[in-house]
C-alpha cells in the first residue's frame, strides 16, 4: 500500500532549507558565516576555510560533490542547512536533497548573475512547490551589477513556470567572504542575522502529522563505523526511539521488520545521539542493514510506504575493465575483476545517478552516470583508494523507442570568451551542431569586452570541446553546461576532426635526446627518464593520423662527437596529464590506464601490426 497522508499540523522549532547556487557563488563560504556566527563549534576557527567542503576532491576543485547535512540553533529555532552540488552531473544528490527540505536559498553573483547550474537546481526546487529567498552575493565587487542580476533572475524565475507565490521572492543582499548580509543594497551589513532572519519569516515550518503512523522517506545513506549503514531522511510524520520496532518497505512492496539500534540528529556539523525525534527533523537511523535510497522506514504496526524518488536516468557511459597493461599491479592494491565489481556495486548503494552493467567479458563493465565529470569523480576516488584499472572513452546513451526512433541527449551550453575569439568559437560550435540561442556583449569597467553566449547542442558535441577550446582562446574561455533534455537524434555525424597520436614503439625509459628529436612532431606528453612501453601514448601528433615513434633512442658515441657532450638540449615542457584532460583526448581506439600514482594512455591494442590490421578490417 502505497500513499502519503495530509499533514495537519506545522513544526515552529525548526526549519530545514537547501542551499543551491552555481559553481564558485560563494554557497560553501555563506555556510561558513552562519556557522562561525553562530557558534555552532568551539574548534571552528581552526577548521580552515570551506567547512563544508569535507572530501580532498571537493576541495581542490572548488565545488560540492555530496550533499552535506549541517545545523544551526537561532532565536530558539533549530534551522537543518543541507549544502547542495551545483553540477547537474550530481543532480542525484540534489533531486534527493531538495526533498529534505521545505525551502531553498538560491546564491548568485553579483555580477555573473543566474548560470545554467542555477537553473538546473531551481527548476527542481520549484517543481517540488518550494519557496526561495534570492541571495545576491558577492555585493562588496566593484564590478557587481545588482539591478540587472535582479532583473535577470525574476526573469529565470518566470522562465521556469514559478507560481505567483514563488515569484514574489524576497532578496537579501550579501558578503559571504565578509560574513554581511542586509535587506537594504545602499546599507551594508553587519553580520548575518538579516539572513537567518528572513529564513525564519519566509521559508514555511515543516508540515506534518504527528499522530500519523511513522514515515521516513530514506534520501541519504552513511556508512559509519560503529553504527554501520545509516538511512538519513525527514520524518513526515509520527516520531522514532531508540530500539524501536520498524518496518522497512523497500522496492515492488518488500517488507523487512527491524529494530532502530541507533539514532542520531545533526547538531552543528556533527551527528549527535538522540533517545527519540518527531516529525519535521532530519534523522540518521541505524540498525537497518538491507536500507537503501527511496525506501520507506515505517511504523511495525502500520506500514505505509511515501512515494519513491525518481531520479534522472544517465546520459553518458564508459567502460571500466581490469588494467592489464605491461605496468598491471606495479602500484595499486585493488587489482582484480572481483575487486573492480565489488566497488562499483558498493558505490550504487550511495550514487544513486549511476548504472553499473556487467558485460559478457568478466572484467569489463558498463557504468554510466549524468556526465564526464560525475564519472571522473568516481575514477579519481577509486584511484587514491588504490584501485587500478582502465577506462574507455566516454559516449553518450542513445534511447530507441518501439519504432526504432532515435533520440539522444542535449544539453544548454554557456561560453563567456573574450570578443578577440567569439569567431573561433562560433566556428568551433557549428562544426559540433551547436544552436546558438542568445547573445550578448558585456563591457567591464577596464575597457574589455566579452561574448556571452547560450547554445543548443547534443552532448557529443560537448565532448573534448573544453580542451579544444581552452587551446583556441589561450585559456580565457568560461564555459558551463546543463543537460536539458532527450531530443531526436540527427543521423549526420558532427564535423570534429580526429587527433593522431605519438605511439611509443617500444619498451624503455624515455630520453632527453628522443623526446629532442620528437617533439617537432607534436606536443608531448611525457619527460625525460619516464618508463614507457610499447603501444602507450606518449604524445599528440600534429597530423590527424597515429605516428609510431622511439623515445626511448639514446644518442651513441661517433668519430664525431662524444654520447654525453652536446650543445644543451631545449627540451618543450610536456602538457600536464589531468583525468579530465585524459577522458577527453582519447578516442576509440585508446584507453586511460589509472593507478594510484600514474595516469597513463595506451592504444587498446598495443602490438602496431595488430593495429594496422584491425583498421584495415574496419574493426
């Protein structure tokens, strides 16, 4: 039986809201001020920047990976802050967030104003019903553009089919990085409290039914080491104890009864143990081993399941097979097939966004995600936790309906490039079936000028564009992409030219001399005194086609000259080898081989004459 019950009644003590914003707004630092101002923690001051940002990835890149669960006590009222990703590619975690929830904060920048990320969010939280209070931060920027940013996003609000009610937003105005906020732009600030205040004023009290049975829709699991497997959700209704009898209903109707052997509530950053919560908090419950995302912790007595989440399906896959290149097992510790499935199906039970699909080949499989950089997130942390494996190039998912229909899935593109380049990226665009959809000049105070500009395009089109581009523009393109919709597939191929690659020739370690003698060719990959085997890429080449070069040659003693005396060699510094940069360049020949220590590319196959002979049978 599956069905919600109308709530009766409305929880004055506490508040729960979501804060979404584009990347680099200033959400994760806004977060920090309230905690500081707050005084949620005695250690906080020692705790560094970015409090928030509690994995190595998150804060090296700069953005909210997963959903964060934090709270704050003000006025008497407890308010539940949950800090969400503003990439689409995690739009997992922030359509489960969003349900946590009765209300957002929506940060902007001042002078960016709204960015597609912002709009991927958005459109979730006002779909859910859910009111907002409009952010604009970053006010204290000499070149911010409050009235245009504010005219800007009641036009996205309107965009995105807001009620009346959502429409009539209020706005408070901030300094994240100054710890300011104030409802008057021409009065600054001087903490915090005008924004906790109007949290309390604007964002509705959880609705609930107190004397309704239990109900605890699970959006978020934790796995901790004394408690085990946490489900982490709102209650709806009714309350939950300590050693109380529960019933867990899970997929197609299944029932598991249990017992909570664990119970814990967030105070500050941390989980702290609670005896029992009512409706309207959000609750960690241990003691339910067989807990999964979507279901429902119910009453023993009387078990009704809530709705489950439906998440977005996965736009882009990859295969993801034991590594047996001639350096396998040299660094990692995670080496086999079994140790391959094992994580990747671990991962399934938090990841909601990803598929994982075994293929007739024990030691390969199909994961797809919602884009190149949930995907990556996933190798990088398989990776320093010391797995080693292979990686193919990405591709997106085609749907076929019955009629044998094709549609395939498009994403909303925003470039910001200075004017200097708009023709070479309009040109780039078109090559890659990119619909341009509005442009505009922005003038900055020095006297530059830069493109805005939104497009249409298919998400293969979005494939190895960003490192393109980056070349093309000398590394002064902006660009962010959301993913909009499936749409019908066009038969025609996109005009991207393909890379030929330098392909080591043979075993060795690489030398000063050779890589002198090759790099005229194209643009390296690696030094001097690197070791590299046969049929690993060691280089782009200049031509669209594959060179097999020796850069493991050393320069012998002559008549002529000695083989350690020569004129200095100027050796071109190799282009840095990231993940992104590497899931990017190969093609579908190639391979990205990943260890702990090392990121190298191969050709799938590494014999030469097996290449030559599979591109002749057109395999």
């Amino acid at each position: 039986m599956t069905q919600s019950r109308a709530p009766h009644d409305r929880r004055n003590d506490i508040r729960n809201i979501a804060i979404i914003a584009h990347v680099d707004h200033g959400k994760t630092t806004l977060v920090d001020a309230v905690l500081r101002q707050t005084h949620v923690h005695r250690k906080i001051d020692d705790m560094g920047e970015r409090i928030m940002d509690s994995m190595d990835q998150e804060r090296e890149r700069g953005i909210t990976i997963r959903a964060k669960n934090a709270s704050v006590v003000y006025k008497g009222v407890k308010i539940n802050i949950v800090d969400t990703p503003g990439h689409a590619d995690f739009g997992g975690e922030v359509e489960r967030t969003l349900r946590m929830v009765d209300g957002v904060l929506i940060l902007i920048d001042a002078k960016e104003g709204p960015m597609p990320q912002t709009t991927f969010v958005l459109r979730k939280a006002l779909a859910l019903g859910h009111k907002a209070i409009v952010v604009i931060n970053k006010i204290d920027r000499p070149d911010a553009v409050i009235d245009d940013v504010v005219n800007r996003t009641f036009d996205l609000f309107v965009h995105l089919g807001a009620t009346d009610e959502q429409l009539d937003f209020p706005i408070v105005y901030a300094a994240a990085i100054k710890g300011q906020a104030t409802l008057d732009v021409n009065k600054p600030g001087t903490d915090i409290t005008p924004l906790l205040d109007t949290v309390l004023e604007k964002i509705p009290a959880p609705a609930i039914n107190a004397e309704a049975p239990l109900q605890i829709l699970v959006l978020a699991l934790v796995q901790d080491p004394y408690k085990g497997k946490m489900g982490i959700g709102k209650i709806q209704s009714g309350s939950i104890a300590r050693r109380q009898a529960v019933m867990l209903l899970g997929k197609d109707g299944a029932q598991t009864a249990g017992k909570v052997s664990d119970l814990a509530v967030y105070s500050g950053l941390e989980r702290v143990d609670a005896d029992q919560a009512a409706a309207g908090e959000i609750v960690a419950v241990a003691g339910l081993d067989e807990v999964s995302i979507g279901d429902t912790i119910a009453d023993a007595e009387n078990p009704i399941a809530l709705p489950r989440v439906t998440i977005d399906e996965p736009t882009v896959q990859m295969s993801f097979s034991v590594n047996n290149s001639p350096f396998a097992g040299r660094e990692g510790k995670y080496l086999t097939s079994r140790h391959l499935r094992d994580r990747l199906f671990k991962e399934l039970e938090t990841n909601v966004s990803l598929r994982v699909h075994e293929t007739d080949s024990a030691d390969r499989f199909l994961v797809a995600g919602r884009g190149e950089l949930h995907l990556g997130v996933l190798i990088e942390q398989m990776r320093r936790e010391g797995y080693e494996l292979q990686v193919s190039q990405p591709e997106v998912i085609i749907h076929r309906d019955d009629n044998g229909k094709a549609t395939e899935p498009y994403e909303e593109l925003t470039i910001q490039v200075p004017e200097t380049y708009q023709g070479t990226v309009i040109e780039e665009m078109g090559k890659r079936r990119g619909e341009l959809r509005h442009m505009r000049l922005i003038h900055s105070d020095v006297g530059t000028s830069e493109m805005h500009l939104e497009y249409h395009i298919p998400t293969r089109g979005i494939m190895g564009l960003k490192n393109l581009l980056l070349a093309k523009t000398r590394g002064t393109i902006i660009m962010h992409h959301v993913f909009a919709a499936y749409e019908p597939a066009e038969e025609r191929d996109l005009m991207v030219a393909p890379h030929g690659s330098l392909v080591a020739h043979e075993d060795g370690s690489s030398t000063g001399y050779a890589i002198f003698m090759t790099q005229e060719r194209g643009t390296m990959f690696i030094g001097p005194g690197v070791e590299v085997y046969r049929g690993m890429v060691i280089g782009e080449n200049s031509r669209d086609e594959d060179l097999d070069v020796n850069v493991c040659k050393e320069k012998h003693l002559s008549n002529m000259r000695a083989s350690g005396t020569d004129e200095a060699l100027v050796l071109t510094p190799p282009r840095e080898m990231s993940l992104e940069f590497a899931l990017e360049y190969i093609g579908p020949d190639e391979l990205v081989e990943i260890t702990p220590l090392n990121l190298r590319l191969r050709k799938r196959l590494l014999n030469a004459d097996e290449r030559r002979r599979a591109k002749k049978s057109g395999k």
